[in-house]
C-alpha cells in the first residue's frame, strides 16, 4: 500500500503544469519559468515566483489587471465564466486567446503567457 502512495505522490509532483512568461520590460525583461500547483491560478503562481502581476482586486475577477494572453495551452483551460468575459470586454489589447490570470487554473498541458504591456487600472499599488 505504501508503494501505491508513493507512486501516486511521484506521478502528483511530475504532472504539475509548466508556465512560460513571455518577456515583459517590466515584470520580467527575460522572461520567467514556474510550475504551477493544482489548486492554484496562474496570477497566484506567478506572484508566488516573485512577478509583481497587477491585481487590483485582490483576485477576485472584479478588475482586468490582470489580463494576460495565453499563447500555448489554451485549449487546455477551462471556459471563462460570464463574468471574466464581461470583464475581458474592458481589457487593454483583448485578444481571442485572452484571460484573466486570477481566472485561469491548471489544465493538463504547460502554458506559454504574454503579459500585455499596459494594463487598465486607475491606482496602480506597488505589490
């Protein structure tokens, strides 16, 4: 029984999808690599890998700071809910493969994200 939980264990820890962030001039100038954990959202895991995202409501999907687009990967996703759509509407740059990165939860394949270069938001908070 212990080897069935080690080898369920191994197969958690190998199965994590990868994130690649595009080079942003202010975020990451050369981009920046993370493995995203299963029970949490791009933005969460992005900020826990040191990149200062905008979420200026507190990853709640009231804001579009967040706004990224997802370049590899997005099949992957699962569909934005009416209210990340509606707030997308606001976005700066929206794009068809455009999500919010509070929204965005791990799928089975690894994500290749560009961070827009601007972002709406009214104050802009360091993080």
């Amino acid at each position: 029984m212990q080897k069935l939980h080690v080898a369920v264990a191994k197969a958690l820890v190998f199965d994590m999808p990868k994130v690649k962030i595009l080079p942003h001039p202010e975020i990451c100038p050369e981009g920046a690599e993370f493995e995203l954990n299963n029970d949490e959202s791009l933005c969460e895991g992005a900020l826990r890998n040191g990149l200062k995202i905008e979420h200026a409501c507190e990853l709640s999907c009231a804001c579009t700071t967040c706004h990224c687009i997802v370049r590899e990967g997005f099949e992957s996703l699962g569909e934005p809910s009416e209210t990340e759509e509606d707030m997308l509407d606001k976005a700066w740059g929206l794009e068809p493969q455009s999500r919010l990165s509070c929204q965005i939860y791990p799928g089975k394949k690894d994500l290749v994200v560009e961070l827009p270069k601007y972002t709406v938001n009214q104050v802009s908070e360091e993080i």
